[in-house]
C-alpha cells in the first residue's frame, strides 16, 4: 500500500467544524461508481495543504488501497498543468510507471480508471486552480475519496458529489491557541494586549502564526510589546499586508548565508530541494547550504517534511519582494547560472551511466567549482538504473533549468540539457515536458546557429509527437531536420547525425505502418554507418531493417538481416540489444516454421530480461514462447508461462 502523507505537524487547532462536514459526508457517500470530493479552498497560509493531509491521515483506515498525492503545481508550466502527465504522477505509486505508462491521454485516462476501479484510495490533489484540472484526476470507484486543495472554489465539480469546505482564517481564540503550542512563553499571559496586536497582524494565518511563535522563540528577552511595535512601524512605514510583517520579522533575523538562500529559493529548478543543489546554488559551501536550510526550516520558513524541502507557497511573494528589495543586481541570475552548468554535469553523467556511451552532440561539462558531484559511484562501479533514477527524481529540476536557460541566453545549456532528458524520455514519457523541453532547445539551437543540435532537437521532438498520435507535426519537423543536415560538413559525426535523422523518419514510416519506407530509410542509414566505420550504427541499422522487413513478409531476407544483428551485437558486447535481436529473430523463425530454432532464442531473450528486472520485456516475451511450446506439445509449460505473463501486467497495469 502507497502513503503519500508526511508527518503531522506538532500543533494543529480549530477546524473541528470541517472535519466534522467531512467525516459526516465520507460516512453518508453512498454513490456506486464516482468517488466523493472534499473541496477545501482559502487564501494562501489558512492551512488547506495541512488540513487535507490530517483528513487522509484520520480516514486512512476507511481506504486500505492507499493514499496518493499530486500537487499540481509541481506539473505547471506556463500556468497550465498537463493531465497527462499528473495521471502519470498519480499512477506511478499503482506500479504502472516508465514502459507501462500509455502513452495518450485517452490512454493514459483508461489505464487510471482500470488501475483505480474497485480500490479504495484518497487521492489528493494540492493547488488546484480549476476543476477543470481535476476532474480527469477522479478515480474510477465510489469507494475512493478525493480531497482537493484550491485557492477559490471550484464551482465546476458535479454538484453533488462535491462538499465545499472553505477554511476561513482562524479565530483569534484558536490562533492565540496555536502560538501558545509553539512558543511556551510568559508574555502572552503578562501582555495580553500585545498578544492581541500580534494576533491582528497575523490575520489568522496559521502560516503566519507559525512563523511568528518562531520568531518570540529566537527573540526571548525582548517584551512582546517592544516585538509588536517595530511591527507596527514595518506596517506604517512599508504599507505592507499585515502578514508580512510577521514574515519580515523571521527573515531579519536570518544570518547572511540563509537570508541570501531565502531571497534565491522562488528562482530554484523545480521548486523541490536536494542538499546538493542547494549547495550549488548559494554557492557558499555545503556546510554553509546545510545551516540555511536547517536556519530557515527553524525559522518557519521551510517545510521540510516531505522527501525534499519546499518554499510553501504563501511565502513564495515574500521572499521574491525580499529579492527585489534586498537583493544585489544579478544576485539569482548568477545563482541560476550555476545551478544550471552543475545540472547539465550531473544530467550528462547520469545519462552516460543509464545509455552508454552514444551519439550526443555537446561537450562533456568539466565541475564546479567548490560543487560536489552526485556519487554515482567510482568509474566502473555505477549502475545504469542509478542513472535513470536520478534523472527521473530529478527531471522537475532538469525541465526547470531548460526553461531558465533558454530565458537566460544560455543557448548552448538549453540544447545540451535535452540530450539527457532523451534517455529519460525513452524509458519515462512525460510527454508534455519533453516537447516543451525539446521547443526550447530547438529555440536556443536557432539562436546559435548549431546546426548539429538543432538538427537533434528536430528529430527529439518528432518522437514526442508521433508518440502522441501528432504524425504530421512529427514529419513536419523530421523534414526540418532533414534540411539542417544536408548544411552539415562531410565530418564522420555529421555523416552519423545524418544517418540518425534517416533512422527517426524510418521509425515514424513505421508507426504510420509505410514500412516499405521505413526499409529504405534504414538501409540508407545503415549504408552510412558502414561507410564511416561506425559499427554501432551498422548493428542498430540491421537490426531495425530486418524488422521492417519481417512487417513486410520478406522474411528470409529478415532472418538473413536479424541473424547478422544478433552475430554483432554479441561480438560488441551490447547484450541489452542482443536480446532485442534475439527477440525479433525469434518471431520470424516461429513464422517461418522453425519453433526448435525459435525456442533458445525467446529463452535467452527472457533471461536477459529478468537478470535486467525489466518485466516489461519480460511480459513482452512470455506470450509467443508461450505459443511457441504449446506447439511443440507442452500446454501445461504454455499455460505456466501465459500465468505468469498475466500477473506481470496485472501488477503493472499494463
């Protein structure tokens, strides 16, 4: 079972009334087949977020099948959020991630409705802006629970099936309440109208009043009422929102480094935190990065409970008016431009490590200085799954820094940045941020007149489209590409790039099911590969070839082709293709009449398979072995491996 909740919080007050609504509204949903939604909306710090995580964890019991979160904020690119990809997010933690994923979002949405049909979840979706973002994100089982977070209301929901709580701020009853469970402390008796002074300038903010009972903590010796005035001159002086006033207070009271970090963290890739980026991105030190985050975490400016640290919301404004106040001129665009050069290094290693060694375009990026690189292990000693791990925990961050690039002028990093988020594209299509990463790299490649690149993100992109049924924006921009590299010299790389390009448009004949033309683009291919002694090239490009030509029934030639493939894979060493090979060569001895010939061939490909832990190949392989030996007379093995087949795609929803 997922659970997606962090730690409660140490102090919590009021809000009986809703949790009430809500209790009595989950014990009287009796709907069949569309689950209840719990819309909780206020102003940014009434404690929406917090409330909707104390409701999943009181209810957890009523929903055995899991809690799952997206905050959709996370997935908001130019204010707009993709649904594919947020019903990516949320059916990740129900085992169908990277392969299984479909890739569509017709697709995607039946995948989530099969996965989720009959559970018993709570599903919350945080910072919402429209129902419109919600809606398709509704499990497909009455007996799920969907808790909401929003700003305003979100009056689209069916009405009926949606309970609107709207969190009004605090009483100053509860908010006095709340301080006191923070900060222990004689004033708030001795002082009881500067209690009430403090109270009105927190507005009944939880979030505010957090960071005030902070801020008394660090500030015991001074009367509450000498605290309260220097409030009160910040507010009559500055004209500020009260709340900020309280926010301001904290902040003063930060030493240089987390001021500093503070002032920079809205401007941070992806919004999440890792230590080591924090680090590259103040550019003081680890030492220095970990003391702000623990600074501004004590100082209740960080929420620190999830995986990775976060700058909440309500403060986000805060801190960037503290930038524009208090900053120095290019203070985050140079923390930016750091933070960028040390992710592409840490992108480039990681897509070495997952994809090998592999045509690329830009240069290796030497280190930071002063950074520390992510320990992927000595030379050697790296897996590619730590690879592809990172780049998956990490690709908010990897999108961010495209994005902050291009704006920046840093043309070279966009394009550059999008090599590794190809590798991670293939095994993890978050289609959306690919095509919008890809757009900016073929902007930035424009810019610099890199014909090589731009060619690259050309042929990047057209897979993001073709992949989502977008076949003639695919050839659209194949046909660019094919036009930028017939500018290119008659350098051995230009001529490989060329070739790659060939192959791109041979795979999208292929999907369009022209594969006449797909063999032709892949014998062209493979002819240059030959010629520029690229052996890589020439393995991959028979390969590919023999496929196209077992799809048009040529299939001696396609065993001729496939058994050369399967002989150079193994003498390169390239066992993830071999057992590609092996697969593909298979299938056409089955088709030819050889099943004896076939057998070892599907077999090795299934062991390679399972040693990998891929159960996607490993399912893709079982059923025509499967068919295979109930021909040569083994039903009871036939019907041993279409079990096993079965319960893979069971478990992954595929």
């Amino acid at each position: 079972m997922v659970y997606q909740v962090p730690p409660a919080t140490a102090h919590f007050v009021d809000r009986e009334d809703e949790q009430a609504r809500a209790f009595r509204a989950v014990s009287d949903w009796k709907h069949p087949s569309r689950p209840l939604c719990l819309a909780l909306s206020g102003l940014g710090g009434t404690g929406k977020t917090e409330l909707a995580y104390r409701l999943a964890r009181t209810l957890r019991d009523r929903y055995p099948d899991g809690v799952l979160r997206v905050d959709l904020n996370e997935l908001r690119r130019d204010g707009v959020v993709e649904v594919t990809d947020a019903l990516g997010e949320l059916l990740a933690p129900l085992d169908v991630e990277g392969r299984w994923l479909h890739q569509t979002l017709r697709d995607r949405s039946r995948q989530y409705w099969d996965r989720t049909d009959g559970r018993r979840l709570i599903v919350l979706v945080d910072n919402a802006r429209t129902a419109a973002e919600v809606l398709p994100l509704l499990p497909a089982s009455g007996d799920s629970l969907v808790i909401v977070a929003s700003h305003g209301p979100l009056h689209d929901l069916e009405h009926g099936s949606a309970v609107e709580l709207p969190l009004a701020p605090l009483a100053d009853q509860d908010a006095a309440e709340l301080l006191e469970m923070i900060v222990d402390d004689p004033r708030l008796t001795d002082e009881p109208d500067a209690l009430q002074g403090l109270l009105r300038v927190c507005a009944g903010l939880p979030a505010a009043v957090r960071v005030a009972g902070q801020w008394l903590r660090r500030h015991r010796r001074r009367p509450l009422s000498r605290l309260l005035a220097e409030l009160d001159t910040e507010l009559q002086d500055r004209g500020l929102p009260m709340v900020e006033a309280v926010w301001d207070a904290a902040y003063r009271a930060l030493d240089e480094d987390a001021a500093l970090l503070y002032r920079l963290l809205p401007a941070y890739p992806g919004g999440a935190l890792t230590p080591e980026g924090v680090a590259v991105f103040l550019g003081r030190g680890r030492e220095a990065a970990d003391d702000s985050l623990d600074a501004l975490e004590a100082a209740g400016l960080l929420d620190a409970r999830h995986e990775r640290a976060r700058l909440p919301e309500p403060l986000r404004a805060h801190a960037d008016r503290r930038a524009r106040e208090d900053g120095t001129p290019g203070e985050r665009e140079t923390a930016l431009r750091r933070v960028i050069r040390w992710y592409l290094r840490q992108a480039q290693r990681a897509d070495l490590l997952a994809a090998g060694p592999r045509l690329t375009i830009a240069d290796p990026v030497p280190p930071e200085p002063d950074a520390q690189d992510i320990a992927f292990g000595a030379p050697g000693e790296g897996r590619p799954a730590d690879g592809q791990r990172w780049l998956e925990a990490e690709r908010h961050a990897v999108h961010g820094c495209v994005t902050e690039a291009n704006r920046l002028g840093m043309d070279t990093e966009t394009w550059a940045l999008c090599e590794p988020l190809w590798t991670h594209f293939l095994d993890h299509p978050h289609h959306a941020d690919a095509a919008d990463s890809f757009r900016l790299g073929i902007a930035s490649a424009q810019r610099a007149e890199h014909i090589p690149a731009l060619a690259r993100m050309r042929a990047q992109l057209a897979r993001a489209l073709w992949e989502q049924d977008e076949f003639d924006a695919a050839a659209e921009q194949l046909a660019a590409a094919l036009a930028a590299v017939e500018l290119l010299d008659d350098t051995p790389r230009d001529r490989k790039l060329a070739a790659s390009v060939v192959e791109f448009r041979g795979t999208l004949h292929g999907r369009r099911g022209d594969w006449q033309s797909a063999a032709a683009d892949f014998a062209s291919a493979r002819q240059v590969h030959r010629a520029i002694g690229n052996a890589y090239g020439v393995l991959l490009g028979t390969y590919r070839l023999g496929e196209a030509l077992a799809a048009l029934g040529e299939l001696d030639r396609a065993e001729e082709l496939l058994a050369q493939a399967h002989e150079l894979a193994g003498a390169q060493g390239r066992e993830r293709i071999a057992a590609r090979v092996a697969f593909a060569l298979a299938g056409v001895l089955a088709r030819l009449g050889r099943p004896e010939r076939a057998r070892p061939l599907y077999e090795s490909a299934l062991a390679a398979a399972r040693a990998r832990g891929a159960e996607f190949d490993e399912a893709r392989v079982l059923d025509p072995l499967a068919d295979l030996v109930a021909e040569l007379g083994e039903p009871d093995r036939a019907a041993e491996l279409r079990a096993t087949a079965r319960e893979i795609r069971r478990r992954h929803g595929g």
